[in-house]
C-alpha cells in the first residue's frame, strides 16, 4: 500500500469511526479500523516515548459508543461503588496512563493506596478474586468516587447495571449472584479490547490484560516505566494477567486480515 492508498484508508477509518463502535452492528470492519488506528497510534507512541495519544484515542471512542446507550436504562451513577471492589483488567497502556496522572498530581497519598490495595490482593488469583472485595485504591470510600474517572480503565466505563441491589449483594456481599449487565455493554468492551489487543500484538507490545492493583503498583514502582515499556521492555512480564486472551478467540483471525491484510 503506497502513501496514497494509507491516507484514504485512514480517511476512511475515521469516518467509520467517526461515532466510535456501534454494538448493534455486526460488521467487521469498524473494530478492524479501531485495530488499524489504534496500531498507527502505538507506532507513534513508541517513537515518541509517550503513551497518551492512543489511551485518549480508545477513551474517546469508548465514549462515543456509550453515547450511542445512553437509552438503556441503568442504575449506575456517581457514589454507587460496589463494583469498584473487584478484580479489574487493564492493559499496560491504561495502567501507564493513571500512573502517569497520579505522578502528575504528586499524589503520595495515592500511590500509598496502591501498595496497600496491593498488598491485600496480591495473593488472590482471578477465579477467587470476587470472593475477597476490596476497594479500588482509586476509589475515594469517603464519597465512593473515582479519583481518576475520566482515565478510568476500558472495563470500568463499560460496567452496567439496572439493579444496583443485585451488584450490591453480588460484589460487597459474595452471593453469587449473576450480575444484569446489558448485551451492549458487553459486546462494546469486547469489541474495543479485541481491537487494543490486536493493535497491541501488532506493534510488538505485549497484549495483556492485568490485575489493575498488581500493574498499577509496579508502574508506580518506577519513574522511567513509561518509556521503558514502549521501548520494549516488559515490566509487567510477571504481573498477574487476565486468564483471558482475547486474541484467542475466534474472530480474531478475519479482524487481523481485514486490518492488515
């Protein structure tokens, strides 16, 4: 593909996009699009050591498509936490994000949080991390706000109820019981991890989704880990992951060809 051709596919790209990922349709192309440019963005970031572009690129994107929900009723709204005391998956990227962020703050405090939430989750894998709730560290208890919620990770804004009772029994008090998030929802943050993941893997980058605590405590650990991890250097590498690999699913051989041919 010469230059012409890249810069009408992008064209095209955005236009896809334009409105972020619509969850009721079942076309290919748009997260393969999200995949392209989310791949050029990570491109970009590696040369220019700064992780920003493409994390406020996939926020955006994720907005647009909850915009597009804004219809289905749920009872989510600021001071109803009881989902904000559970495992949460992040990429490196995402984590890179809020470290960043809170660096900026020069927020001891927060950094303090972390340790601390790690400290207490550290020894819980995924299949029993939702029998031991505990609170976010970027969760204020005091208000049962997020600290960082416009950089909030991918999974957390696509989280959803319509019976905050249920999250309530089912996240604070360990009943087991089966959350209602709507479809949507669930097919928009597949559809968006998908396309991360892929973009990730295809700029080299590792492609994980990691425990938040663990990933947010050892991207504190070290001033240089921005740069060090877009350089190449995987300091996540023994961080606990998602046991999920969504490159692994089945859709994702025909993304890859369609974003990359």
């Amino acid at each position: 593909m010469n230059r012409a051709e890249r810069k009408r596919q992008a064209r095209e790209d955005e236009e896809k996009l334009a409105h972020g990922l619509d969850p009721a349709l079942r076309d290919p192309q748009p997260p393969a699009a999200m995949a392209r440019m989310m791949h050029a963005l990570f491109e970009q970031a590696k040369r220019d050591r700064n992780i920003d572009a493409p994390v406020k690129f996939l926020y955006a994107k994720a907005e647009a498509t909850l915009e597009r929900l804004k219809d289905i009723r749920v009872a989510c709204k600021k001071g109803c936490a009881h989902c904000c005391h559970i495992w949460v998956s992040a990429t490196a990227p995402e984590v890179l994000f809020v470290a960043k962020l809170i660096r900026r703050r020069n927020d001891a405090a927060a950094i303090d949080y972390v340790r601390a939430a790690h400290l207490l989750t550290k020894g819980y894998g995924f299949a029993i991390r939702a029998m031991h709730p505990s609170p976010c560290p970027m969760l204020d208890t005091a208000t049962q706000a997020c600290t960082v919620y416009d950089s909030r990770p991918l999974a957390c804004r696509f989280t959803a109820s319509p019976d905050p009772y249920v999250c309530e029994r089912a996240f604070r008090e360990v009943s087991r019981e089966r959350v209602p998030v709507p479809l949507p929802n669930l097919i928009g943050r597949g559809s968006y991890e998908v396309a991360t993941a892929i973009a990730l893997k295809q700029s080299g980058l590792p492609h994980y989704y990691y425990e938040y605590n663990a990933a947010l405590e050892r991207a504190l650990s070290r001033e240089d880990a921005e740069a060090a991890w877009l350089s190449g250097e995987d300091i996540f590498a023994d961080v606990r992951r998602d046991p999920h690999d969504v490159t692994r699913d089945a859709p994702v051989p025909q993304m890859i060809k369609l974003a990359f041919g």
